[in-house]
C-alpha cells in the first residue's frame, strides 16, 4: 500500500510555510503525491489568513494523511506551536523545527511514511538556541545512527540536467582543503553510487571527478593536490568497476555536451558543486541527502525571509523535491 511523504516545517519565519500551502493548494493541477505537514495547524491557518489563501487544514494522523490529503491539507501536530512572524524568527523557532525534523524520521522508520521531505532551516536560529551541528544533513545523520553507528551523510544536488555532490560541504575553504583526502573522495563516491543504483535506478552510474586547483593542478604547476589526493582516489573506484573519469578541470566540466558524459559530478568542496547547478536549475533542483536508511529531500533555497509571508515564495523547489522523493521511495519499493 502507498505511504505519504512526511513534510518537515522548516524554519516557521521564513518562507517554509508559503510554499507548502501553495503546493498544495496545486495538487490536483501538478498531480502531487500525498504528503502531510509535521507542524503546528494553527500557525499554518495564521499564515493561510495572512497569505489571503483559502486551505481547508485539518489535524490528522499519519495514517489517515492518504484518505484526506485530496480534500485537506493534513497536519500532523507535533506538540511544538509556533509564533513566529514572517521574517522574524522568535524563541518557539527553534522548537518547532526541529520538532518536526525529529517526528518526519521517526514516522518513516515506523513504516508511517515513505520518505522525509525538509523545508528550508535557518542554522543561525537553531545554533543560537544550543543546536551543535553544521546543517540539516548532519542532524539527520545522528537521528539515523543505529548501534552506535552513524552513517556518513553525502550531501547531493539534483536536477533534471545536472546532479552534483561536493565531498566537503559546510566549511571554511581553507578547511576544507585541509580536510580532503583520498578516502573522503573515495568513500563519498561510493555512497553516490550505491544510492544511484538503489534510488535512481542506474545500473552503472557514470561519475566525473573534479580536480580540486583550476585546470585540474596543470600537472602540478597550480598545486600538487590533484596528482596526491584525487587522482589515486579516481584510480581506486575505477579498479573497482565503476565507470569514472577525472580529475577534470572544473571550469570545463559543466556545459552541455561535457554535462553528456556523466549522471553526476564529484566536486571538491561547496561551491564548485553549488554555483553550476544553482545557475542551471535555481528553481528546479532538489537537495537529497545519500547514505541514511531512508530517503530525504529538500527544497535547494533557504528561508528566504525577505520574502517570507508576501506570496512571492516560489514553490517549485518543494514541488520537484516531493516529486522526486515520491520516485525514489517507488524504485526502491518504499
């Protein structure tokens, strides 16, 4: 039997909440696959009078979000109201976020819902409030750890004409720079793969491997990096059979006949995989974390609190990243 997708409420000031009433508001048009919200009901009827939106929101449970998402914007309530206004984070921010976070993991793992879908957090709020870890990805990665295992998280970008993933996300360049190493490169790699093949549904995955200086180190003459670190890692995944090619020059990896070559490129650090694929797809691409036992999307934007509580929030991110965790959950029979 189908599940619904478990929607995380994201950062309650910023534009989490408009896009969601607008997606759904959408369903029937964009043929959307059910999902509930994991949040305060009161606060998203707040916002829908805000918004001049008509949504009929209903406090359900998990179970019942199927039967009722057609008619109803279903909410399962997490115990955590929030006050926030639109743009202005408040103390129940923090609370409500991860709140939300915590149930939509734990509704997949007890068979409720087929994957977990995030809107955008804001790190600032939650790091003031006491949390400890760099981003989303991380956080996720703790609630997933089993028998004092905790998997690594591989933070991946997808969109219809490009898939990236940086092997160190979430630090100061010069500190990623000190922490890449062959294994990193290697390891993240074959999480790619793994879940290319189980999630994706490639049975041989095509990878090109970015070199970490311009033009790939220029045989050592820009930096000897790309001869120590990413080459032998290249070297490595290739006697293992996969398919692999690199280090490439980044500056010539990303135009449309290169783009040809691979299902999804292995950059070295945050922006050299972010800044192509935001410029190809803004609206389009889909954060998916690989590696956890379970399937997670987001949106590829932030809360955008600017704009939060105007109507200017453009949904489509979420749209596409419900989409494609409706997808990944089939081909692997979630």
């Amino acid at each position: 039997m189908a599940k619904p997708l478990a929607l995380t409420s994201g950062e309650p000031a910023g534009i989490g909440p408009d896009i969601t009433l607008a997606a759904w508001l959408r369903r029937t048009e964009l043929k959307l696959p059910a999902f509930y919200l994991l949040g305060d009901p009161d606060f998203h009827r707040h916002r829908a009078k805000l918004l001049g939106l008509t949504v009929a929101i209903a406090e359900i449970r998990a179970e019942d979000a199927l039967a009722a998402f057609p008619d109803v914007l279903p909410v399962v309530a997490t115990g955590h109201p929030a006050t926030a206004q639109p743009g202005q984070p408040d103390h129940s921010s923090a609370d409500a976020a991860i709140a939300s976070i915590r149930q939509a993991v734990s509704d997949v793992a007890a068979g409720r819902a087929s994957a977990v879908v995030t809107n955008p957090i804001a790190k600032s709020v939650l790091y003031r409030a006491g949390f400890r870890h760099p981003g989303h990805t991380e956080f996720l990665a703790e609630l997933a750890a089993t028998g004092g295992h905790t998997p690594q998280p591989v933070m991946m970008l997808w969109s219809p004409v490009l898939a990236v993933v940086p092997v160190t996300i979430h630090l100061a360049l010069r500190e990623a720079i000190a922490q890449l190493t062959s294994e990193l490169i290697v390891t993240t790699a074959r999480i790619a793969v793994a879940d290319l093949k189980a999630r994706f549904g490639l049975a041989n995955p095509r990878l090109a491997v970015s070199g970490l200086n311009p033009h790939a180190g220029e045989d050592g003459t820009l930096g000897t990096e790309d001869q120590t670190l990413v080459a032998p890692a290249v070297e490595i995944l290739r006697r293992e059979g996969i398919a692999v090619h690199g280090p490439l020059p980044a500056d010539t990896m990303f135009h449309e006949a290169a783009r040809k070559t691979y299902d999804c490129a292995i950059c070295m650090y945050h922006d050299q995989a972010l800044i192509p694929i935001k410029t190809l797809a803004f609206d389009d691409a889909v954060n998916v974390t690989l590696g956890l036992p379970f399937i997670r999307t987001s949106p590829d934007h932030g809360t955008a609190f600017d704009i939060a509580g105007t109507g200017k929030a453009n949904p489509s991110s979420l749209v596409a990243a419900l989409r494609l965790a409706d997808r990944m959950a089939a081909m692997q029979g979630a």
